[in-house]
C-alpha cells in the first residue's frame, strides 16, 4: 500500500494521477501565467527614487536641520567642558610634585591637557562654526579660543613647576570666568532677569 494512502488517500490519488513529466517540465502555459503574474507584481511595487533626485521628507528635513544646527553653534558649552577638564588635570599634576617636571604623571597630564586644547581649537572652535554664531556667542568664542591658545603655548614652553602652577592657577580662573559669562548671555538671550524667584514653602 503505498504512503499517501495511509496518510492522504484523496492526495495519494490525485498525484498518480498526475504524470511525473508535468512535475518536471511545468506547462508552458502555466509558465507564461507565472511569468505574467510576477510582471504584474513587479509593476505595482513603488519604484525607489535616485538618490539625488528623492523628494524630501520629515526624516530627512530633521536630519538636515540638525546638521545645519550642528554648525550653526561655536560649541561654547564644549569650551566650557574642555577648559573644565584641563583645569583639573593641572591641578592633579601637584600631587605628583615630588617626582620633578620630568615625572611622568605630570608629563602624562600636560599631555591630556594639550589634546583637550587641539580638540577645542580644531574641532569645536573651528572659523566655520565661529561664523555662524550668533554675536554674543562669537564674541565668547573667539576669547576662548585666544586662550585656549596661550595655555598650549605655555605648555609647550613649560619648564619648571613655577610655570605649571601659573598655568593651572590661570586655567582654574579663566574656566569660571568663562562658565559665568556664558551663562549670563545665555539667559539674557532668552529674555531671562535677574530677579531671584522664591520656592514655594
């Protein structure tokens, strides 16, 4: 008895009944019908647009806008954070005093220190970026930048542990200097007052 008996007598039937040619060579007719149908398929499918020539959507509206943002600022906030950085790296280097200007954990943290700079100069603070700050902005980053390069220069100059502890003594100031100007003007473009609010009781 054969298997398709045992489990599908209906199927059994019908596919020995079916001569085995029409499994291997399909009915050209057949063939045709598929390759129509597929056609059809293929043609009501939406045709992607080039890439130059795709119409703008939201998603790429926002990812436009975000870049025009992106250079849009001179990335003060990002001064801030390297200035921050560097100031407490300078400050670490007098725990390790002991081991001279030539030690390693004080070389090490110049060396940090320098990169934040370079980053700052190269990356944040860069003429495109100045250029289309707002004013009151410009003017914050361009005095960032003019210090963030005498700090360099005084690194690459550095000496002795006198000219370290200046620069950090320095550095310390012009952060806060530069946290608090930044912040006034910030809030000052956004039509903040001074006058102090009081918390609920």
């Amino acid at each position: 008895m054969d298997i398709f008996d045992n489990i599908f007598p209906l199927l059994g039937r019908m596919i020995r009944g079916i001569p085995i040619e029409r499994f291997l060579f399909p009915d050209r007719d057949a063939q045709e019908e598929l390759k129509k149908y597929l056609e059809a398929e293929q043609a009501r499918q939406p045709k992607e647009l080039p890439e130059r020539g795709r119409p703008a959507t939201a998603a790429t509206a926002t990812e436009e806008t975000s870049e025009t943002q992106e250079i849009a600022t001179a990335c003060v906030p990002c001064a801030l954070g390297h200035f921050s950085t560097s100031s407490g790296l300078l400050n670490e280097c007098f725990r390790f005093k002991e081991g001279g200007i030539t030690g390693n954990e004080i070389l090490d943290r110049v060396a940090k220190v320098l990169a934040e700079q370079n980053a700052l100069e190269r990356v944040d603070l860069t003429p495109e970026k100045l250029q289309r700050s707002p004013d009151w902005e410009r003017e914050i980053a361009e005095r960032a930048l003019d210090e963030s390069r005498r700090l360099r220069h005084k690194l690459e100059g550095l000496e002795t542990m006198e000219q370290l502890e200046e620069a950090a003594a320095s550095t310390a100031s012009y952060y806060m200097k530069l946290n608090r100007e930044w912040y006034k003007k910030l809030f000052a473009s956004r039509g903040f007052d001074n006058a102090v609010r009081e918390e609920p009781t």
